[in-house]
C-alpha cells in the first residue's frame, strides 16, 4: 500500500501573470522549481489565498532569477495578478516511508517571490 503525503510546499508566492490563451499550468521561475526540488511537468496543486481557490496542474521552468509565477490556460480563470498562493506538490511511498520523510518547505520573499532574498 502506498499514501499520499507532502513532497514539497512553496508557501505564499504572489501570482506575477495570468496567461489565458496557452495550453495551460503553471510557470515558475527556476529557482523556485529547484529549491523546491519540483520536476518540469510535475503535478501540482495550487491554493489561491485570496479567493480559495484550489485546483491541479502541472509545473513549466520559467527564466532563471525573474519572479515568475504565472498560471496559464484554464487556471488563469482561477487567479488574479498579485493574488497570494501556495504550490503544493504530494508523493506516494508506503507508510513506513513516509514516517521518515522530510518535506521541503520553501518560504520566498513574498514581494519578489525570490528564495533568500
């Protein structure tokens, strides 16, 4: 048997762009996506603070040092440019697994969205 439990959580970044005519997911700067230890085209939930929001999609690799958090496609229904959300990435293991493992929790610059800023 396998569960669900938290992988990885970049809490509180502020949406920089809402792209709707794009195939969809979201655009995250490569520093987030790393130091959040997420993959390109790894499922993620998003929870929109200010509307609460929440819904799945997938993450793309924005340009190194920008900023960007930016949802596109049918998610840019969901949120507004500067609205304050929470990525959310979820892994399987076993129970014992999962016991032992230790989450990233990543804390961004809220006005910048930069790690160690």
């Amino acid at each position: 048997m396998t569960i669900e439990v938290l992988y990885s959580k970049i809490h509180r970044v502020r949406v920089t762009g809402a792209e709707l005519h794009y195939i969809g997911s979201i655009t995250l700067d490569s520093e987030l996506i790393d130091s959040a230890r997420l993959i390109e085209g790894q499922k993620v939930t998003i929870v929109n603070i200010n509307n609460g929001e929440r819904f799945d999609t997938y993450v793309i690799r924005g340009s190194k040092g920008s900023g960007e958090v930016t949802l596109n496609g049918p998610a840019a229904r969901r949120v507004h440019k500067g609205d304050m959300i929470i990525i959310i990435a979820y892994a399987s293991m076993s129970p014992e697994e999962a016991r032992s493992f230790k989450p990233t929790l990543l804390f961004p610059d809220e006005l910048t969205n930069r790690v160690g800023s």
